[in-house]
C-alpha cells in the first residue's frame, strides 16, 4: 500500500467497515448533521473514537498506510444530497485546526472556522498527513465523487495560478466506492468535486491523521 499511495497519492480500500459500524456512524452522523451540507466535529462519541483512534480499523489503516503511527486531528462529515448540492474547485487541504493561536515562524496564516484556529503549517507537516473518507453510501461517478490528480502531491504546496497546470499534465482518479471502502489520500493531493446529479445521499466521513508533533505551545486541537 505505502508505495502505491506515495506513488498515486490515493486509493480506495475495499471493506475496511463492517455493516454494523457503518450502521453505527449513520446513526451518529444523523443525530449530528441530519439537514446540513457538512460540519467540523472535535467532540466526538466513544463509538467513533474507537473506529478513528489507533486501535481502531481506521486508525490501524492510516498507521499502515503512513507507515508509522499516525493519530487523527480533524474530522469533519460530509452530505451530499441533491437537497444539499455543491461543487468544489482543484484545490489543495492545507489548514490544521489547533487548540489555541500562537504566533510561530513558519505557520500562517491564520483563520478561524466555526470557532476553531486554523493554520497553515510548513509544507513538511502536510507532506506527512493523510485524509481518510469513509464511504457512508455507495457512491458512483453520479454522486459528485472526490476527483484526485494523481502524484500531485509531490509537488508541495502549490501556488494558485499552477493548480490548472498540475490537472493538465496527469490523470485523475475518481474516487468511487461502496459502502464500508475508505478513500486514503495524501492530504496534499489535487482534488475537486462536481455536483451530485443522483437522486441519493453521498454521505461522507473524513478524518485527516497526522504523523508529526507539533512545536510547543502548538497542540493538535484532537489531542
């Protein structure tokens, strides 16, 4: 897996969530986002914490895949719907949630979503995360699935003006999946996504899982 994934920057695992913990997350993500496009979660149930943590199959397979020991940091969930529709541009995920802002060479800038302090770190700490998506639906090419430049996140972090460039010259995988699969990126990969034109739900949950410590007073706003 770890050469493919370095090599692709992304792959969709087959079957990493049984029936029952998929059923699990359905009913957590209905309690939580039932109505809304998506939402920023840190505080999490034990049911979830179990299946994200490391001693959990998502935590074991994002372990695997950074091959070290790889904690979650963000997770966030996702609905798309034809209620509920959007689209998203060629974009790279390069901002961190912490627990609190402290000026350091190096990060910024800075943002605050819902309440919570994001950064930009240097392009080192985002070289060495990785998203996992778990497939909550079955989702088609119908759904407005995620689009990933393939080896795209070798390049770092790019500029805005050469991301058209980085989509023109390499393939795109989309990222199709049953439910239960978990789409395992390079948190810098290429990615986008049109609108859903299916009569379903694409529900999503995303965890980014990071291998690196931060510089004190820096703290990962999961830890």
């Amino acid at each position: 897996m770890n050469s493919a994934l370095e090599c692709e920057g992304a792959l969709v695992c087959d079957r990493v969530l049984s029936r029952k913990a998929i059923d699990q997350v359905r009913l957590h993500f209905d309690a939580i986002n039932s109505g809304r496009a998506g939402s920023r979660q840190f505080d999490l149930p034990e049911i979830i914490k179990d299946l994200i943590g490391s001693g959990g199959p998502l935590g074991a397979l994002a372990t695997q895949a950074a091959g070290r020991i790889a904690r979650p940091v963000r997770m966030l969930l996702f609905d798309k719907s034809p209620t509920s529709n959007w689209a998203v541009s060629w974009h790279q995920d390069r901002t961190i949630p912490l627990k609190q802002r402290f000026d350091i060479e190096g990060y910024g800038p800075w943002s605050v979503k819902r309440g919570v302090v994001h950064v930009e770190p240097p392009v080192a700490i985002l070289q060495n995360m990785l998203t996992l998506r778990v497939f909550i639906d079955d989702c088609c090419e119908d759904n407005g699935p995620l689009e990933i430049v393939v080896g795209s996140h070798r390049h770092g972090r790019l500029p805005e003006r050469e991301l058209s460039d980085a989509v023109e010259r390499a393939p795109v995988f989309v990222a199709c999946g049953r439910a239960g699969d978990v789409l395992v990126m390079k948190m810098l990969a290429v990615h986008s996504s049109k609108r859903t034109v299916s009569s379903t739900h694409r529900r999503v949950l995303h965890v980014d899982y990071a291998t690196n410590d931060l510089p004190a007073p820096l703290e990962w706003m999961l830890d």
